[in-house]
C-alpha cells in the first residue's frame, strides 16, 4: 500500500485489486480525470480490514477475482463492519447474475474492467458526491445535537441571548457549507438580512455576497438584473451587463423578499436552480451557476402555495434548508439588550455622550408589540436620542412613537369597550370596581405605576394615592 497527496475528497479512497499495473493506471485516471487526489492502493486483500479500522477511508473500489480473500467476500465483511464505508466493484468478470449479487451485497456501483474510462469515472465521482452529503449531513446533525457554535464570532452583529435565536444561529452555523439554497423566513424587520450575512461568512465562500430585493422587478427586469444581458440584445442595450448570478460567483446570491415574485419570474428561478446554469439575454452560450442561493420572505409562502401565487416545486427547492427568525415580541429579553446596543450605537453615531434611559423605559417597550420588530426599535432609539438634550433620556418620543405606530383597535368591539358589569347579579360598589380595576392595571403594568397610570388614564400621584387606600391597615 502506498500513501499519496491528502487532498481531495477529505476521506480516502482505497484500490483493492492484485494486479499492481492496474492498480497504476485506476490511480492515475481517477487523478488526473477526476481530481481525486486522496487515494491508496492495497494489493493484498487480507490486509483491507485492518486498513478500515484505521479509520479515514471513505470508498473501496474493489476487485472480484483475488487470491487469499476473494473480492466478494470482502464486500460481504466490509458491508457487515463498516456499513458507512461506500463500495465499489471494479472486476473482470462481465456477468449480470455476479454484478446482481454484489448490488445485494450492498455494493454502490458495479463496473467492468473493459468499461468506458468516463463511465467509470462518472460512478466513483458519483460515489465521492453522495459520501460527501452523508458526511456533511452527519456533521450538521451533530453540530445540531450539540447546539455549541463553532464559530460564534459570524453572529457578532446580532444582538440576542434568547434561546430561540441562539437556536436560530446553530441551524444557519451547521447548514452554512451546503450548496443548497436556504430559506429565511421571518416579520420584517426582525434581523433576516443579518442571518444571510453570517451564512454568507459561514459558507467559507471565496466570492461576494450579492443582495437584490426581487418586490416590485417585473419579469424582464428580473430576468435582466439576475441573468444580465450581451450588447445589443434589445433596442437600447448598448453596453454588456453582467448579471446578479455572476456577479455573486463563488459566493452568495441573497434574494430579499421572494414571496413577492411574480409567476413567469418563479419559472426562470426554478429553471436555475434545476439546471444549474442560465442565458444571459441575448446570449446562446448558457454559463454556470456558481452561487449558493440564499432566500428571504416575511410572508407565509406555505399559505400562497395553496392559494396558487406560489409554484409548490419552486417552494419545495427554495426551502431544502429552513431557518425562521422569531418576532421582538417573543423574546423581550433581548429589547433590553438591543435598548442598551443601540444607545451606545446611536450616542456613537450622533457624536454624543450615551444618555442613561428612565428605569421604566425597558418595562414600557416590553410591553409592546413592535410590529416593525428590531428595525422599529432602532428606529426610535435612534429618533429619541437625536432629540435628547439632558443627560437623561425622556420617554416622551417612545410614548409618542408607540401612540402612533400602533395598529388601530379593530372593527369589532373588543372586550374593554363592552360593559364588563353587563352580566352581573349584584353590581360591585364603586370602590370595589375601582381596587379591582387598579389591581389589574398594576398586574398589566408589571407593577410599574407609571404605566398603569397610563392605562387607567389617570395621573401618577393620583394612582398612587388609589394604591396606598387600598394597601389594608396594618394590625
Ligand atoms: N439582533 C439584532 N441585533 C442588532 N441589530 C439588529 C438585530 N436584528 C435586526 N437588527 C437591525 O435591524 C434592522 C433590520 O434588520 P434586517 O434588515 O436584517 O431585517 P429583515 O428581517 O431582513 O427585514 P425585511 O424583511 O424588512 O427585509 C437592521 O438595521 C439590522 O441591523
């Protein structure tokens, strides 16, 4: 057996066949045909068990007829050991009832010495694909299982501790490397783009990361922004345009907002996608797609599938990968810590001191909704600390920010403007109603008066005063 260059693929190929002249000749093809660098040979096949238990082979090419140990046999006790080891017959014996047992054997391929250089090149390459997705599939898996982040500097720009987000990073972490598209879907503004950008980083790509929002580009302005155009494929093209797919070669196309893609504009992404390449306009020489295709939507593509304005194969390929980003609303532990981030960050940016936020502020914000999600926040941190003269930062333009950015009460009457005493037998005297509707602002407010003044529609003190009548009078 001799050793060669470690390269490529990442695990080792072993040749097992006693004719060391063909042994020769399989090495250099695979080498030279294919690229296949990481590859050894065995000439006696009594000593391949003790190689696999070696560890680091990935693929047997193997004969059938060997002295000492037949080829077949082999197979049977590699099958039975090392179930993950990947094989393939390469024998001399051209008959169909042998190659049928091997395949039972659990053989990958069957091929004939005397066979096409290319079609056995083809299998073993065939073969090194497949081992690559299993070994890449068992990697994600674990990476998974384990929820460690091997590289957590990718999310630095992403301010979270929630347990979902974190989870959210070990998926986007463990899916980073595939060469399959992923869908990011999620509210806007709730951090999607950053999630592509760390993928982006993750994908150890050497090429660029390319963003187009596809909302509101008809078909040909897709087409031409993705695919580009050769000069003077149309009235006005005067100069070649490269498109998206090549600008992003050897590294990520993002596509923003593809809940929004028209229907002939879904066929042209399917049709890359399936096909791997695409012409640009005017152009009869199809190039190569060499982008990982990354996909983002706030909309719920499940739902437009079934109503027709999104083709179900196009969806099924776009999501092979899925990572949904959760809403503000649903991890308030972070809006202290984006508050806290985009304050230092806007104080930054503004040139000025970072102003110490009112103790009620975080409580306040927690309490609300932010349909606009973390975009919404930063917005109004930003807006408040441009306007912020004292050293203390007032709650007046969050106040006035969440007053307006609110959605309307809705049609129907909800339950607060309905009489709540409607159904009673016996009414509550006037100060029972009020304890109780005090109690209950209190409980909304998190016990902050400031807030449950608010609610209540009363001021401070005079909700404090309520407070202190309540309290019972000590023994
Ligand atoms: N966890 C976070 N930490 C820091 N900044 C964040 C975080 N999440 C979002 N942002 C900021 O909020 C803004 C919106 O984020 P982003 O554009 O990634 O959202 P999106 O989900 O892609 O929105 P849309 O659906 O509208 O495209 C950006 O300025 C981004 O930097």
């Amino acid at each position: 057996m001799n050793a060669m260059d470690q390269q490529y693929p990442t695990f080792r190929i072993l040749l097992v066949d006693d004719e060391p002249a063909w042994l020769k000749s399989l090495s250099l093809t695979l080498r030279s045909c294919a690229g296949l660098t990481n590859i050894s040979t065995c000439q006696d096949s009594r000593e391949v068990m003790g190689l696999l238990a070696q560890g680091g082979i990935g693929l047997v090419l193997l004969d059938l007829t060997m002295p000492h140990l037949s080829g077949e046999e082999l197979l049977k006790q590699v099958a039975e050991q090392y179930p993950e080891t990947t094989t393939i017959v390469v024998s001399g014996l051209n008959q169909l009832e042998t190659a049928v047992r091997c395949m039972k054997l659990g053989a990958f391929d069957y091929f004939i010495k005397t066979d096409d250089e290319d079609r056995i090149v083809g299998g073993v390459l065939r073969a090194v694909r497949m081992k690559e997705m299993q070994l890449d599939y068992l990697e994600m898996s674990s990476r998974l299982a384990s929820g460690e982040l091997q590289h957590p500097d990718a999310f630095a720009a992403i301010v979270t501790a929630d347990r979902a987000m974190l989870n959210v990073f070990a998926y986007a972490e463990a899916v980073a490397k595939s060469p399959q598209p992923l869908m990011i879907t999620g509210e806007s503004g709730v951090g999607k783009e950053l999630i592509a950008q760390a993928v982006h980083r993750l994908s150890g790509c050497r090429g660029k990361l390319v963003t187009v929002n596809v909302a509101g580009l008809d078909d040909t302005v897709f087409a031409d922004t993705l695919f580009g155009h050769v000069r003077g494929a149309f009235t006005g093209a005067d100069q070649l345009r490269r498109g998206m797919v090549e600008e992003a070669a050897d590294g990520t196309l993002f596509l923003d907002e593809i809940g929004d893609l028209s229907i002939p504009s879904q066929v042209k992404l399917l049709r890359l996608l399936q096909e791997g390449e695409f012409f640009p306009l005017g152009c009869d020489q199809p190039r190569r797609l060499k982008a990982r295709i990354i996909v983002a939507t706030h909309q719920n593509l499940m739902e437009k599938e079934s109503a027709g304005t999104f083709r179900r194969d196009l969806f099924y390929r776009l999501r092979t990968h899925q990572v949904h980003v959760p809403p503000l609303r649903e991890r308030p532990g972070d809006i202290t810590l984006l508050l806290d981030h985009f304050l230092r960050e806007a104080a930054q940016a503004l040139g000025r001191k970072k102003p110490t936020p009112p103790r009620e502020l975080a409580q306040f914000l927690v309490m609300y909704s932010f349909p606009g999600n973390v975009r919404e926040l930063k917005a109004m941190v930003y807006d408040a600390v441009s306007i912020h003269r004292d050293r203390m930062l007032s709650m007046e333009s969050f106040l006035k920010a969440v007053g307006q950015s609110q959605p309307p009460v809705k049609e129907s009457p909800s339950p607060s403007r309905q009489n709540p005493f409607a159904g009673f037998v016996d009414l509550p005297t006037f100060s029972d109603a009020a304890a109780f509707l005090v109690a209950e602002a209190m409980h909304r407010a998190n016990g902050n008066q400031t807030m449950a003044a608010r609610l209540l529609g009363i001021s401070q003190p005079a909700l404090n005063k309520r407070l202190k009548a309540m309290r019972p009078e000590p023994v």
